[in-house]
C-alpha cells in the first residue's frame, strides 16, 4: 500500500514538472516493479502453504496407513521396532523437507523504499540543473557582446567633430558586431526586390500597385532584414508586396 501511494504521488508530481515525460514513464516503472514483486511474495506465500498441507497430508496418510496394530505408539519415542512402517514413511518426510532448498527472503519493501529514494534525489537534481542552465542560458551571448560596449563605450567618451572619423568608427564597430552574431549561428536572410513572397521566411506588412507588371505578387522592397539562427527563423523579413 505504501508503495503503490507512493508512485502516485511521484506520477502525480511529476505531472508539471519540466521534463515530466521522462520523469512518469520512470515513476512507472517503478509502479510496474512494485506490483511485480508484490506478485513474487505472494506466490511465494501460497507455496509455502502448499507445502505445509502437503507434509500435513502425508502424515495424516502415514498415520492411515499405519500397519502396526492397535497399540502403535510411533512417535520420537517409537518401539514398533527397526521395520516399523510409519517411522519409515516420517524419516522419509523429514528428508524431503531437509533436501528442499531454503528460499532467501528479501525484503522488497526496503528494496523499493531505497529505489524511489534514489528516483527522487533524481529528479529534484535534474529540477535544480534545469534551473540553473534556463538562468545562465545567455550567459555565453553577453560575455561576447561586452567588448561591442566596451567599443562604444569608448566613442562616447572621445567624440570627435569628424564627421568622417565617428562614420569610420561606426562601421568598424558594426562590422565587429556582425562577426560576432554570425560565430553564434546568426545568419541574414537573403531578400531583395523581385522575389517570390514566401510565407515561411516573408512577413507582407502592406500592399502597393505594382511598379511594372513583373512585381505583381513579389516582393517591391524590403523594410526589415530578416535572420535565421542555424535551421530556425528568428526573425521574418517585413516586405511590401506589389498587386
């Protein structure tokens, strides 16, 4: 009983958890090896039942059978004499029984206690990982966008008049910017006047009259550049679409 409210409450509370899936097929599994030892112990139990009306039957039987007269006293204590039936028929019981080997008795309640233990330290480890990696997530992306602040940082407080000097910073710094985007996967998505609107990767925000008759249902011009990160879009591309 205490195992199987056990695992309901592990199925239970594991329910919401993050990774709930993995955590309730293991939750029952557990449920699943529970029920099956409590099946072993009681098959074990009926054996032994068995036995013992067996052995209660054969000495019933022996003592039916019994060949030694109305005065018969066998017991420990027998005098009917070396060929005495029924002390022949106990001997040959008591080694049966001696012969029999000796089932080794577990404790599965113990045995399960320690498992779901083992199963709950488990999870409440893997909580604290998961919660731990989804505070640090973007750790690796601040440490190497800090330079870009550190380099604007820097114009700011040696403004120059030079117009051509703060362009030529400008650029230096938005060429570095766009290295390091494109070393963590980041990618511009390719999208230029005349192309086919593709809703996967497209986001149409107007409609225009078509500057000539090869623009109707294409892409006249792009207002915002869209990105992909590795397979996925991270942002779509905002285009005006000529009818």
């Amino acid at each position: 009983m205490f195992g199987t409210t056990a695992c309901r409450f592990a199925t239970r509370s594991l329910t919401g958890c993050p990774v709930s899936s993995r955590f309730t097929k293991l939750a029952l599994t557990l449920q699943s090896l529970f029920d099956k030892q409590i099946r072993t112990m009681n098959d074990q139990n009926k054996t032994a039942e068995k036995k013992v009306d067996e052995q209660n039957t054969t000495a019933e039987t022996g003592s039916e059978d019994c060949t030694c007269g109305p005065d018969c006293t066998c017991g420990p204590d027998c005098k009917c004499g070396p060929d005495c039936h029924c002390k022949l028929e106990n001997n040959k019981a008591e080694e049966a029984i001696e012969s029999e080997p000796v089932e080794e008795v577990v404790d599965y309640q113990e045995k399960y206690l320690r498992l779901y233990a083992e199963f709950d330290n488990f999870r409440k480890r893997t909580m604290r990982e998961r919660v731990d990696l989804i505070r640090t997530a973007s750790q690796d992306v601040i440490v190497t966008m800090l330079p870009l602040l550190d380099d604007f940082t820097r114009a700011k407080e040696n403004g120059s008049d030079d117009i051509q000097v703060m362009k030529e910073g400008m650029a230096l710094i938005h060429t570095k910017l766009e290295s390091t985007l494109s070393s963590k996967g980041l990618k511009l998505m390719e999208v230029k006047s005349g192309d086919d609107f593709n809703v996967d990767f497209h986001e149409a925000i107007t409609n225009i009259p078509a500057p000539s008759p090869k623009l109707k249902g294409k892409v006249v011009d792009v207002v915002e550049n869209g990105y992909i990160l590795g397979d996925k879009v991270l942002r779509y591309a905002k285009v005006v679409i000529g009818q």
